[in-house]
C-alpha cells in the first residue's frame, strides 16, 4: 500500500503557509472508500487553517499600524519638547534634574513667603486705617485724627 504526500505552499506579504495533503488508498481507510467526506475535511481543514492564519495576518497588521501611530505621536512630542526647549536660557539647559527642581523649591518658597508677607502688609493697613484719636484744641474745639491712606 503506497502513502503518497504532497505540500502546498500558500504565500501571504508576511508569512507563508504550508499545507500537506495525503493520498491514501481506499483500502487503508478504516471506513472504506468515502473520498467526498475525507477530501470535505481536508478541504474544511485547509479553510480553517486559512481562516486562522488570515486572522493573526490581520491582527499582527492593526498591530503594527498601532504600534506605528504611537511611534510618530512620540516623535511629535519629542519635537515639541525640543522647540521648547530652545526657549530656556542656556544655563537652564545645562542643569541636571534635581538641581532645577531645587531650583523650583526655593522660588515656590520665596513667592509663599512673599504671600505672607504682603497678607501681613494688608492686615497693618487695615489696622492703621481704624485708628482714629480725638483732640482738644486748647480753644475748645475737638478734632478728630484720622490716617487716611
């Protein structure tokens, strides 16, 4: 009884597929000779390995297009990071990372306590602005001295 074996090839842009089919005589087949329903499942075989094959082929592409949209809106933003960057003063740019955000540490601290400082400011004012003294003139009349800011 003789086997006899013969491969396919399927070729698709990225990947290619091969499909071995068998030629079996009648008499080795334990159900006799049905060659329709054994060829209908080779055939429904092949489908679905086409089929399968076909969907990770599409799959591996809205990958790559994914994988291509995040690459250019990173060079984008690293472009964007660059034009801004040529707006810093050169020393700026020569600092390390920790030393600007020490930078930013001490300015954020001064601006507080400049804010403090003028909140005390405006609570003098107001205080001085309610001060009021009434004077006897030595003719009689009364004054009244108010600071008017």
């Amino acid at each position: 009884m003789d086997v006899k074996q013969k491969v396919t090839y399927y070729r698709f842009p990225s990947f290619l597929i091969y499909v071995t089919f068998l030629f079996v005589p009648c008499s080795m087949l334990s159900n006799g000779c049905k060659t329709e329903e054994f060829q209908d499942d080779v055939d429904r075989s092949i489908l679905m390995d086409l089929q399968a094959a076909q969907a990770k082929f599409d799959n591996m592409k809205q990958r790559k297009s994914n994988i291509v949209l995040e690459n250019d809106k990173l060079r984008e933003s690293i472009e964007l990071v660059k034009t801004k960057m040529t707006d810093f003063k050169p020393e700026l740019r020569k600092m390390d990372g920790k030393s600007l955000e020490e930078e930013l540490k001490v300015l954020l601290s001064d601006k507080a306590g400049e804010t403090e400082y003028l909140q005390s400011l405006q609570v003098q004012i107001t205080r001085l602005k309610e001060i009021s003294h009434k004077v006897m003139c030595s003719c009689g009349a009364e004054y009244i001295v108010i600071l008017d800011l």
